[in-house]
C-alpha cells in the first residue's frame, strides 16, 4: 500500500529487508518499487539478479510487466528485456 510511506521510504525499506532476508518474493517487489520509481534501468539489473537467483518466480514478473505494458506503454521495454533475458538464460543452461 504507497499509501502509507513514500515510495522512496518503501523502496530503501524493502532495500533493507531483502539485505537481510534475501528471498524471492521481497528481491521481485524490488522490481516493482523501481519500475514504480522510474527507475527503469534499476529495474533491468534487479530482473537480471531475479532471473539467476529465483528462476521459478520470474514467468510470474513477466506476466505482470506483460500486463503494465498492456495499459502503459513506458513499461514495454522492460517487458521485452525480461522476455530476452530469460530465453538468454534459457539457451545457456540448455543450449540447443
């Protein structure tokens, strides 16, 4: 919920948590909190790290990226990233 801090407060929050706690679901609302920041480029590196370190979780970021997408054009780019990135990752543990 934005709602109830800033979103720079949220974002060096969960910063902290994922420090401490580094799990899959706080590393994918990493994620969201940059994009949500329009830090897009951020967002690409923390995909990257998602992508190697919570492979299982990163069909469901893509979906939902997919859907920003959908309604805002400004989030296509990250979308395609994602998308690229995982066949990348894809080809290299089972190349063809």
């Amino acid at each position: 919920n934005t709602s109830l801090f800033p979103l720079k407060e949220k974002l060096a929050q969960n910063e902290m948590y994922l420090h401490f706690t580094p799990v899959a679901s706080l590393a994918y609302r990493e994620i969201w909190l940059l994009v949500l920041s329009e830090r897009m480029a951020d967002a690409k590196i923390e995909a990257d790290r998602c992508l190697w370190a919570y492979p299982a979780s990163y069909p469901v970021a893509i979906q939902y990226i997919h859907s920003w997408a959908e309604n805002d054009a400004r989030y296509a780019d990250l979308w395609q990233y994602m998308v690229n990135a995982q066949d990348k990752r894809n080809h290299k543990i089972a190349p063809n």
